[in-house]
C-alpha cells in the first residue's frame, strides 16, 4: 500500500479524474491540493472545484480550468519523522 498506483485523466482541460488519493489537503478556485501515498498533487488552475470525491476508494473528479499540474515530493513518514526530530 506504501507505492499505491495514482492515475490521471485530464479531458478538455476542464475535467480532472484522480485515483489513489489519500487525502485532500485544500481546495481553492485556484489550487487544489491532494496529498497521495507518496507525494502531494497540486492543482493549478481557475474556478477549480471538488465535483465529486471518495477517499474510501481513492478517487477524486474535479472540474474547472486547469493549467498545471504538479507533483511535490512529500514523503508523510519523512515529514512525520522532522517532526518528532524537532520536538
């Protein structure tokens, strides 16, 4: 489950399928945040929004005009792990 897959469907720019999402960090008209099993998803874009979303099966629809899409390299046990460092 560490290296659970995550697929993206990007169709016209205006609809977003993600699948293997474990969470969703924020969500903004101009940037949306998942955070998946290794890394977290940011969504750029305009008059984004969360059409539909069920995180019991890891997948998240989302429309609006989206221009960029990023992945950052969050690994949750790393992060976890700086924390309790610094306590």
């Amino acid at each position: 489950m560490e290296n659970e897959k995550s697929d993206l469907t990007l169709t016209n720019r205006n609809q977003l399928n993600v699948t293997g999402v474990k969470k969703i960090k924020s969500s903004e008209p101009e940037q949306i945040v998942l955070i998946l099993s290794d890394a977290a998803l940011v969504i750029g874009g305009s008059n984004l929004f969360v059409v539909a979303a069920s995180i019991q099966t890891g997948e998240v629809a989302i429309g609006g005009l989206v221009k960029s899409l990023r992945y950052t390299g969050i690994n949750q046990k790393r992060k976890f792990s700086f924390k309790n460092l610094f306590r």
